[in-house]
C-alpha cells in the first residue's frame, strides 16, 4: 500500500528552500510576542554571518569528530535486508555521544550562543534526549542549563531525568495541559520571555520562529551529508531509492532529508506516530489529522479543534508525542514531496523488538516508528533504502519492559 501524493504531483518550480522571512510555501515564518522579537532578530541577523566562518565551522567540525564521534556508521543490516526483499542501511545516529541525533544541533547552537556573548541555556525536552544533549554540551561549555519536560515525560523518561541533573541542569516540570512536550515548549518560552538579555533558547527541533526551523535542519545536515559519501563508498551511487525517518516536530527527519530536499528520485518517507489509530482521538498523526495553523512561533500543520484550540497529541513515543510538525515537513506534505504514514504503538514496538532480535540493536522508540514504515510503502526487490535510525533504547528499556511482547 503506498501513502503520500506521489511525485508526479510536485510543481518542479516550487523548490524545496527557505524563504528570507523564513517561509517554506506557505509554511513558516516568525509569529512571536513582542517581547521575544529582539531575542529572535539578534540570531536571525546574526546566525548565518556567524557559521559561516572558519572559526565557526572549525570548532563544530572538530567537536561533531572528536566529541560526539561523527562520522555515525551507515551500517548494512542483511537480516533485516534479507526479510524486506531490499537492500537496508541503518544510519546509526544511536550511536552518537548522548545515544541521538540531538547533540548534532545542540553542539552548533551552544557555539552560536557563546559568539553571541550568552550566559545561560534554556530548553525543552519531550523524550529527554534533547535535554541530555543540551545539559551535555552546557557542561562542556561551563554554562548554566535549564531544561523544562513534562510532567508525564518526566516519569516515562526518568533515567534521562538523572543524565540531565548529573550532568548540572536543573530539569524544570511543565504541568500544565497534557504535561508532554508540547507544554516544555510553552514553559521554555515564557522562560525566555523572562529573561531575554543573557539567555538563548536552544530548540530542539524544526520548529518554532524562524530561523530555528532552518538552522536545526542544517546542523542536522550533516547526517545526509554523511550519507551521501557514504552510500557512495559502500553502493557507487549517492542517492538511495527511499529515505525514511519518523517526525514528531522532525529534527532527524529533516538531517536526513536535507541533501535529498531537491533530488526528485529519492523518496522521502516520514512516518508520524499513530497512537492507538488515526481515528481513536489517542494520536500524533499531524498530517492525517491536522490543518494549517499557528504553533510555537510559525504557521504549521497542527492538530486542532474547529476553533483553533490544539488537541492533545498521543503516542508511546515521548519524542512523537507533538500536535504539530515542523514547517519544512508541513511543506514537504503540502507540495507532495513526502510520503507520510501513521505508525500505530503497538505496530512501532513490534518493529523495535524486531530490529533487537535481528540486528543486535534495540532502537529507541522514536527511531521503531520508522522502521516500522518499512510495511507501508511499496518498493521494488533490491531497491535502497536508508532508514535513520535516530536514538538507541536505552532510554526506553521500562517502556519495552511494560509492552513485554518479546
């Protein structure tokens, strides 16, 4: 069964680029407070000066090396091939320092934080890997670090709880509302309202006022970067058949896109989290279920009621479990370029535990939705595939334990 419009739909002038206020289509842009618009100018006006000098890009290139351990393998699973009928690589981002992606993003905002002569860190977090990251490179960089969670998350992610206190950041509950990740970013905002001098707001995905959304993605560029040269080395080309990815707000996603964004005979799939089922009202499924909307600082697509009131996500997920995406993937739906699916819990834990017992590696939750996918989109024998694999389970151990099903 395939999902998404298919490529034939696309419009070829309707590339996939930023706009200079910050739109994708018609998707994007900044609509903040007036409190937070001097904190958002200054990194508009400066972020892009600032990275790209050699200063810069040395020290985020040696860090990406030599801290969190970049190149990340682009690993050949023959088992999981074998089952499929496809040639399978796993772009191994569990494998980073802080066991995601996350740190990818966080390691280039703490540099651009340190230029731009900041004291302190915010942050919000929903599965914890965001805010382990964040209170990483603060402790590298001897900066105080403030991460706020949800409540709910704060009790399913508990060991990444600890990582982000031994690692010296104060982990701050959001108890309002659904108590998930949507209500970190609520509290990470007001927070920086607050304080806005001294302070930046490392945000964790691609979302929020421009230019977050694009600046995440192309700190996270460097996983299809590396996927490029890499699939090179192991395939002779560069450019595999599909690409697929999970997408809550959709940092990882976006990393492994990005190089592909333009190049129409790569899929792109992103699998979103089903929940209980796209019609069961227990769901995170954005695309299926949302419409174009204002969330977090820019025009989105979201789930909300008839008079713009956000619904409550679901998903087993903590890293899923968001209303919204970000801009880009919103774009990317609109203009036919993705392939979107919804991913059921109990259809991701099954791919997780399948992934385990195959390959020897137990995929972070998040990352099972992905592979998942891999059952709801058709392709042909021996086509290539990269799915990316965004963090490893560790963090997620109590969850499988609870599901049980091994």
């Amino acid at each position: 069964m395939s999902f998404g419009y298919g490529l034939s739909t696309i419009n070829l002038n309707n590339m996939i680029k930023v706009d200079e206020k910050g739109f994708y289509g018609k998707f994007g842009g900044a609509y903040i407070p007036e409190m937070l618009y001097p904190n958002v100018e200054e990194l508009r006006e400066n972020y892009e000066a600032i990275m790209a000098t050699q200063e810069f890009q040395d020290e985020f290139r040696g860090l990406l090396k030599d801290y969190v351990g970049r190149p990340t393998p682009l690993y050949f699973a023959s088992r999981l091939s074998e089952k499929y009928g496809a040639k399978i690589y796993l772009k191994r981002e569990d494998l980073c320092h802080t066991g995601a992606h996350k740190v990818n993003n966080t390691i280039g905002q703490i540099i651009l934080a340190k230029k731009l002569g900041k004291k302190r860190i915010i942050a919000e977090t929903g599965a914890g890997q965001h805010g382990v990251a964040t209170a990483t490179v603060c402790a590298l960089m001897g900066m105080e670090c403030t991460v706020y969670m949800g409540e709910i998350d704060i009790a399913r992610q508990h060991p990444n709880v600890e990582r982000m206190k031994i690692l010296g950041a104060e982990v701050v509950p959001a108890t309002s509302g659904s108590k998930t990740l949507k209500d970190a970013t609520n509290e990470a905002m007001r927070a920086w309202i607050n304080n806005p001098v001294d302070t930046h707001y490392i945000i964790g995905s691609v979302v929020g006022p421009h230019p977050y959304p694009e600046m995440v993605a192309r700190f996270q560029s460097v996983i299809s970067e590396e996927i490029k040269w890499q699939l090179k080395e192991k395939e002779g080309r560069d450019n595999p058949d599909i690409v697929i990815a999970c997408v809550g707000g959709g940092s990882n996603a976006a990393g492994a896109f990005y190089h592909y964004y333009n190049t129409l005979e790569v899929r792109l799939v992103a699998a979103e989290a089903g929940g209980l089922g796209i019609n069961s009202g227990k769901t995170a499924a954005t695309t299926a279920k949302g419409s174009p909307g204002i969330l977090h600082g820019s025009k989105t697509i979201l789930m909300q009621t008839e008079d713009g009131q956000v619904v409550e996500p679901h998903s087993i997920s903590a890293g899923l479990d968001y209303p919204g995406i970000g801009p880009v993937h919103a774009h990317l739906f609109d203009v036919g370029r993705g392939e979107f699916v919804a991913v059921e819990d109990k259809d991701a834990m099954a791919a997780g535990v399948e992934l385990s017992k195959l390959e020897g590696i137990i995929p972070a939750i998040e990352s099972a939705h992905a592979l998942y996918a891999l059952n709801m989109i058709e392709y042909q024998k021996d086509d290539v595939i990269v799915v990316n694999l965004s963090g490893r389970g560790d963090k997620d151990l109590e969850t499988y334990i609870k599901w049980g099903k091994y």
